[in-house]
C-alpha cells in the first residue's frame, strides 16, 4: 500500500547535494560548518568550492567541525512543519560524530526522525539519498527505508589517489618524514573508503600509474563481494575530484571504457570535509549498490 505520511529526505553538505538540487523530491541539506583562519564559514552558504581552494592555496588553516545541537534541532523543527516524518543521512559515523549527535538528538522527536548510519560520504552519500526518495516514492515507511540503507551500507566502495602529501602530513595522517620521502620520489598515496574508515590502500609512482591501480581496485571489487549486484544492474559507479574537473572527465571517459557494462552516473567534486584533508588535484572512483523501486 502506498506510504500515506508525508517524507523529508535530509542529509548533510557532505554529500555534495546543492542546496536546490533535489528539493523538488523534498530532500534538504544541512550545511557543514568549517572553521578557516579562525572565523566560521558554511558549505555552499559563505564558503564555495572556488573561495575553499583558494584559501587552501594561500595556506589558511582550515579544520572541520559539526552542525550544533541548535542548528540540527532548528534545521528539523522547520521541516517538520510540512512533513510526517524525516529521514536524515549524516555523513558516515566512522569520519564524524555528526552521526552519533543526530541519534541522540532524534530521540527528542518523538519517532519522526529516523537517523541512518549509512557509513557513507561524498557521492555515495548522495546515491544513498537518492535511494531514499525512491524507496519513499514507491510507497515504503521512514523505518523500511531506515533498514534498508543500513543493512545495504557496506555494498560501496571509493578510492582516493592523492595528488600531494601536504595535507596528510598537516592532519597527522602521515608523519613530515614520509610526506617529505614520498614528495621527493614523487608518490601518488591511494586511500580507501570501505564502509567507516579511511585507510591507505596502495602507492604509486605517477598519475597514470595511480588511475591503473584504482581501476584494477575496483575491478576486483566488482567481480568478488559486489559481483551479485553487478549481474542484477544495481551497482553504478562514479567518479570524484577535488577542484581538477577536466582531469576528473577524463578519468571518466576511461572509467566507462574499461567498465562498459557498469553505467557512471555522476562526475561530482569530493565534498569539502574531504578535500580538506587529501587538498586539490585529487581523483576518486567510486561505486555503489542503488534501489530499485
């Protein structure tokens, strides 16, 4: 029977959904509030993709943060004046305590707000929302959908191929020492995104080599634990950059070669609490299962 209550998607800007891109499906996003040479600013508020590289390049000392209880309770109130019911995806519980904040503060609501620990981020955060609106659309209830993006989370997978150590080694992920060797032997890091974590997958030694590795990563990944939903038509896969566009369509245009039978559907900059961490010129491949209605 078709869902009777009336559903909000909500998520967070570190699924890289524009504020405007998907209100039509009632999906809202959350701003994530970044702190730049000691004074706030908000993603896609007062802080564009173009203003955020540029203070990157000028050595700003930028960190993330998390929406306050206040926002969150503000962003929710104001939406449940016209819907039921919110379904909220935060970006994954492994990189943030957005997701653990967003449970506990959901308990004040009265069951309206359904929190999803997607372990999720960037493009497959966003194919995450979108599942929602069409599970949603076809008919199924806030706790169906709830479930069901839980229990699919793990089918996704992202790697990362790193232009410059700079911001590893400014984050602590990577002692000065290393990002100084691999600077100097011209090492591109590749890291992982496997549910919660971001861990390091491989090294190489050029760009070329670094987007050979990613694709053979994924190829390996789409013929072993994600196989199924390959031979079903339920994964698609993406690509993902930070502030390198062309480079990122090209890797595109590669990508669809060497996976004909796999559609690419989104070519996406990497959201800003990412890149903050990995700095420009980064490329990422990704994938992800979809719903079906």
């Amino acid at each position: 029977m078709k869902n009777v209550k009336k559903i909000a998607v909500t998520t967070d800007s570190n699924s890289g959904i524009l504020p405007e891109e998907y209100k039509d499906k009632s999906v809202f996003v959350l701003p994530m509030p970044f702190l730049i040479n000691g004074e706030s600013y908000f993603e896609n508020v007062n802080l564009t993709q173009d203003g955020f590289y540029q203070l990157l390049g000028e050595n700003a000392s930028v960190s993330t943060s998390q929406p306050s209880v206040g926002e969150l309770t503000d962003f929710w109130t104001e939406i449940l004046q016209e819907y039921d019911e919110i379904i909220h995806l935060p970006m994954s519980s492994g990189l943030s305590k957005s997701c653990e904040n967003a449970i506990r503060l959901a308990e004040e609501f009265d069951g309206r707000v359904h929190v999803v620990d997607n372990r999720r981020i960037s493009v497959t955060l966003k194919q995450s929302v979108i599942d929602a609106t069409v599970l949603r659309d076809s008919g199924k209830s806030a706790s169906e959908i709830k479930t069901y993006l839980e229990e699919t989370a793990g089918d996704s997978s992202i790697y990362i191929a790193v232009d410059t150590m700079k911001y590893l080694k400014k984050g602590g992920r990577v002692t000065p020492a290393a990002a100084a060797i691999a600077t100097v032997l011209k090492i591109k890091p590749i890291l992982s995104i496997r549910g919660a974590k971001l861990d390091k997958y491989a090294l190489a030694r050029t760009p070329q080599k670094a987007k050979e590795a990613m694709r053979l990563a994924m190829k390996k990944d789409l013929e072993t634990t994600l196989a199924p939903f390959v031979e079903n038509g339920e994964l698609v896969l993406y690509i993902a950059h930070t502030n390198c566009p062309e480079e990122a369509e090209k890797f595109a245009s590669e990508v669809r070669a060497f996976f004909p039978n796999v559609p690419v559907t989104f070519c996406d900059p990497l959201s800003l609490s990412v890149s903050c961490h990995i700095g420009p010129g980064a490329l990422a491949i990704a994938c992800a299962r979809v719903a079906k209605a």
